[in-house]
C-alpha cells in the first residue's frame, strides 16, 4: 500500500510539473499569481509590411495589431510563421488559435473557417519588368504566364480568370518575384504593399498603375471556436475606435 502511494504520489507531481511548463504565470495587480492563456497566431511572414522577420522575430502591421488584441485579451501572444496554404488547415484542425496573415475574405475560405471583422483594406497588384508588353490589367490573357504565392488571393483570383495553366505557383512571394526576373513568368500579381517592398529592393521591376482587385482583411478562425471570434472582435473593434489599429498601420505604410 506504501508501494502505491509513492507512485501515485509521484505521478501527481509530474502532473502538477507538466502544467507549471505549460502555462505562464503573471502577477496581477494586487500581486497574486494568476494563469496567462496563450493566443496562438498563425502567420507568414512574407508579406512585408502586414508580416515580416527581423532576425528570428516576427514583425509587421499584423504582428502589432495581434499583439494589441492579446494585451485587450489578457493573454500572451504566440506567432508562429508558416506557410500561407498551411495556416487555414491549422486553424481548422486547432493547431493554432487564429490565421493572420493579410489574408482576404473570400467565399472559398469562408467555407472552411470563420473571420473577424475587417480591419485594413488590401490591393492586389501586378508586378512587371520595366518595359513590359502587360500595360494593364488588360493586358492579361491565358497566354500570359503569372507568378503568384501558392494559396493566396492571387493565386485564387488568377487561377479563376486565367485557368491554372496560366499561373506559376510558388511558397514564398519573393520566389515569385525571383521568377519574373530570371525571365520566368510575365509577371506577379500580389498585395500591393510586399508588391512596393520587392520592387524597391530589385532593380527593373515596376507596379502597373491599375490595380487588380480590392479586398478586406480580416482575422480566421476555427468555425466552432465562436467565443474567440466575438472576443477578438470586440477587442478589435475596441483597437480601431481608440486609433490603435490606425496608429499602427501609419507607422508602416505612409500616406500616399
């Protein structure tokens, strides 16, 4: 009896030891210990200035507005950089809490996972060498060979106009990008602010002046996960009366 005490013993403070390293503690105000839950973010960050790394950090418009939900959450905020078609199966399966990563609300992805209100409005552009035939929107054709990043907007949008024949798919936007200058693709259609990043920092490169759609983004979740969805939204809408989320979205993409 002694025997199986012990071990039972010893099992309840295994148990009490696993919990410990699975959660964090945080001193409140009146200096008790309390258990912070973690906000687990999805995110690739690809897409500078919404998600990007300095380092091994993930930063951005998406990272700050996340970090600003969390702190209205009372919660401690997790990102975790992955690829961009692998977030809303994540999101479903629960392996993360929540998709952010400039992604648009779409009637695909609204079969498959929930979304927060809206809180920035995106472009998608086309990315060209300097001296192109592709003058326009117009210009583009099933003949035209079109770079995207695998899974998002531009990828969907394209493949839907242009058949899939017509559309190079690549993981990252930058490869994309890379693909246009070796020659490789007639162009990248893309947000339109990594579309500004990538253009700055590769020579020969331009955006055409007409853009080729204009979405919203927004924030996925798991459907059944219905209490985080009303929660984050009340905290974002709470961000974007106050300014926050404007603020936020100033300090990376300036006033044109």
């Amino acid at each position: 009896m002694k025997k199986f005490l012990a071990v039972l013993l010893a099992a309840v403070m295994i148990c009490i030891s696993f919990v410990a390293c699975s959660s964090e503690t945080k001193t409140d105000e009146t200096g008790n210990d309390t258990q912070q839950a973690t906000l687990t973010m999805a995110t690739n960050a690809e897409f500078p200035p919404y998600e990007y790394k300095e380092g091994d950090k993930v930063v951005g418009i998406d990272a700050e507005i996340a970090q600003a939900i969390a702190d209205e959450l009372g919660m401690k905020l997790e990102i975790v950089d992955t690829k961009f078609d692998a977030i809303i199966p994540g999101v479903q399966s629960g392996k993360y809490d929540m998709g952010m990563a400039g992604m648009t609300v779409t009637p695909e992805r609204e079969q498959s996972v929930s979304f927060s209100n809206s809180y920035a409005t995106g472009i998608q552009s086309i990315i060209v060498k300097e001296g192109s035939d592709i003058k326009s929107v117009d210009d583009l054709s099933s003949e035209t060979k079109i770079g995207v990043q695998l899974g998002t907007t531009g990828d969907i949008y394209a493949s839907d106009d242009f058949g899939a024949e017509a559309v190079a798919q690549y993981d990252k936007g930058a490869d994309a990008v890379q693909a246009l200058i070796a020659g490789k693709v007639d162009c990248v259609i893309i947000d339109n602010e990594p579309a500004k990043a990538f253009v700055a920092a590769n020579t020969g490169l331009t955006i055409l002046e007409t853009s080729y759609a204009e979405e919203d983004y927004a924030i996925c979740f798991a459907k059944d996960n219905t209490e985080l969805q009303t929660k984050v939204n009340d905290a974002l809408k709470k961000l974007i009366d106050n300014g926050t989320v404007k603020t936020i979205v100033d300090k990376y993409i300036s006033a044109e």
